[in-house]
C-alpha cells in the first residue's frame, strides 16, 4: 500500500514538473502564422524561475532556441530558459526561464560583460533571443523576440578598504581637497549606478571633524577643507586627529556609512621666539649685555640669562645664531647652535667706544623667512666713566 502511495506522489511530482499554467501576461503565438519582425518581452532580473516568457500554440516537438547579446551569439544564455508543456494543452508549449537573469551574474560570467550594456539604456540590457517552433514535420518556423531585463536596485553602496585615513597640514588652504570618497565607493548593481556622497557628524563629539571639512561636489565625493586647521590647538587637546563621517546614497535610496580618520600634521608656519625671563609669547626683544675689556680674548657671559631662541611651531625646528654686521664680526663670532658669544680679536685704535651694541639673527635651519633680530649691549670697562649694577660681569 504505502509503495503505492509513494508511485502516485512520485507520478504526481512529475506532472507538476512537466506541465506548466500560462502566465496570463505572457504572449501566446501561433506556430502556423507567419513571424513577426521582432516582438518584445519585459522581464525584471529578479523574475523567479518558471517565469512564462511567451506560449506558442500548434508546436509538435515543443521549442528550440538561441539566445545572443549585442549580435553575438552566446550558449551560455540558453541555459536561461526551457521549454515546457502547458497543462491541458497538449499542442501547446511555453518558453519559461530556468535560471533567474541576474545581470549581476551575467556581468561576471560572459566575456563581452563590458558590451552588456551596449546600444541600450543603464538599466536594461537587451537580449536577442530566436525560438524556433515546430509547426509539423519538415516545417519550422522561427520567431525573433528582444527580452528586455530591467535592472533591480539590490544592493548597498560598497566602500573599498574601508574604513580609510587621510593626512593634511595644518597650512592646507581652505579648499584643499583631503579624500576622494568616490573614488573609493561603489555600486554592484547592474547598470548606471549614481552615488549621492553627504558627510555627517561623528558619534563622539570631542573627535568630530564634519566642521573642518565638506564636500566640494557631492556626486564626485570630493572632501575638502572647509576652515583652516590649527595644529597647535589640536595637539594642546592632547590629540592630532578628527573623524569625518561620510554617507553613500545610490538612485534607489540605500545607504552606507563610513569613517575617514584624518591626522592634521605640523606644518612650518610659526616663526622665531626668544626664551627671556617676564617676556610674554611670542618674546621678540629683550635685553641682554655683556662687559669686557680691550684686551680680552674667549668667551663672553651674557646676562641676565643666556640666550636662547626657539620655534614656536609645535613640533619645533632648531634655531642657528648669527651676527649680522661685518664690523662686529671682525671682533666678535657667535656660536651657531649654543648662542655663547666670543671676543676674537682686542679692541685697539678706540674701534668702538666705551657702549655699543652688536645684533644676532636667530633663524630655523629649514626656513629663511622665519627669523628675528636682537641687541647685545656690550660694555668696555676701561672706558666706562663708572660702573654701576645695571650690567652683568663678564669673563669666563
């Protein structure tokens, strides 16, 4: 009994397999008249298998059929369809699909998948497809058919090597472009496929960087500088860094989010600073003197307190010292990275008289244009009427 009931099933199975409804949208063709030119069918790539593409009447021997793309014949998309018969109908045969047309697939899997797209618009791909009916023996007559596979929108915009970082100086101009997103985003549906870029705020507010930024073209997904940065600001806040969130939005409303860590660097835009007691930042004067005799040679002390200059960039360059007239000189050198000053020769034939004044340049080693200018009071003690507590002793 039960192997009974197990071959009517199995019989019943079959017949389920083999007959197949007409799909009321479909097309029904007599295989005895004559083709027409070409007739059109419109599917979605997400139609499901067993989809009725077109029903032919009076077919003996069910249907044959070749498919091509672009005027190139592939066997591949034969496998897309099948005939099948219609259920109480027994000269009656329908063309169903066997595979679903993703395009997506088909982009992948035929060799001309970039003539897919080819003499037709962005969202559909045009198959050529002739089927060939068998109206009686020795008779076959064959239909011409563009199948037109509209595009589905399936997928969320992708971010490649996500999430991304980026570098700018804090000199950047306003306008500078920081990332590309665009470059670094698509769409895998099937098609043209137009990305829309927004940037949005960070989640944590303290590391949010939307305000230094935006997009310069919001479809390219251009990001750029939007106010200029301040590396000593950020690096004071103990970080160098801002977060800039980014949105991704495809003509079918999906969207995807990600991150771009951008580090602000130092960049050499600060100049020259002396180190002096009281002096307020930036200290550019101050008061140094130093005393001597004519006949002294080797170091001065300079006071009250040695000299000493610095970048005020944040990340600092180091300081060269100079003397700037060839008179002093002729009697004095500079140490180029200590400061400490020297007398090289006497000074005889009264050169100079009992007060003078010599000027140093201090200036970064990497930037000519970032540099000041100060005065040393230098003293000779043999020619002073009087010395009073206002300079400082001088020899080493």
């Amino acid at each position: 009994m039960m192997d009974k009931m197990r071959g009517i099933i199995t019989f019943l199975t079959f017949c389920i397999f083999i007959w197949k409804t007409v799909d009321s949208s479909a097309a029904t063709y007599d295989c005895r008249q004559d083709p027409l030119d070409y007739n059109t069918i419109d599917i979605s790539e997400t139609d499901p298998v067993d989809t009725v593409l077109v029903t032919f009447n009076n077919s003996l021997r069910g249907l044959r059929w070749t498919a091509s793309v672009n005027g190139s014949s592939k066997s591949y998309l034969s496998l897309f369809f099948k005939s099948s018969m219609v259920e109480d109908a027994e000269d009656l045969h329908s063309l169903t699909l066997a595979k679903i047309l993703d395009l997506e697939l088909l982009q992948l899997e035929l060799t001309s998948s970039s003539q897919l797209f080819v003499e037709t618009t962005y969202d559909v791909v045009t198959l050529d497809l002739s089927v060939f009916c068998v109206e009686e023996p020795g008779i076959t007559n064959e239909w011409h058919f563009k199948i037109h596979i509209q595009s589905v929108n399936e997928f969320y915009p992708q971010f490649m090597g996500s999430p991304f970082k980026a570098t700018v100086k804090e000199s950047a101009a306003v306008g500078t472009e920081i990332f590309n997103i665009g470059a670094r985003a698509t769409d895998i549906d099937a098609g043209q496929n137009n990305l829309t870029f927004n940037i949005a705020p960070y989640m944590i507010t303290q590391f949010d960087g939307s305000r230094y930024v935006k997009l310069d073209d919001q479809n390219r997904g251009s990001i750029v500088v939007a106010q200029p940065l301040d590396f000593e600001a950020f690096y004071t806040s103990g970080r160098t860094y801002i977060f800039v969130n980014v949105t991704a939005t495809d003509e079918g409303g999906y969207t995807s989010a990600t991150s771009i860590n951008v580090t602000v660097t130092d960049s050499n835009d600060q100049g020259v600073q002396l180190v002096y007691p009281g002096c307020a930042r930036p200290c550019l004067t101050a008061n140094y003197s130093v005393l001597t005799n004519e006949s002294f040679v080797g170091r001065l002390e300079v006071g009250p307190v040695s000299i000493h200059a610095e970048d005020l960039d944040t990340l600092n360059d180091s300081v060269i010292y100079t003397l700037e007239s060839d008179i002093d000189r002729e009697f004095f050198d500079i140490d180029s990275t200590t400061a400490k000053l020297f007398k090289t020769s006497p000074l005889v034939n009264d050169s100079y008289g009992f007060a003078f004044t010599i000027e140093v340049r201090a200036q970064e080693t990497t930037n000519e244009d970032h540099f000041l200018t100060f005065n040393i009071s230098v003293l000779i003690s043999e020619r002073l009427p009087k010395l009073g507590n206002c300079f400082y002793s001088s020899h080493i």
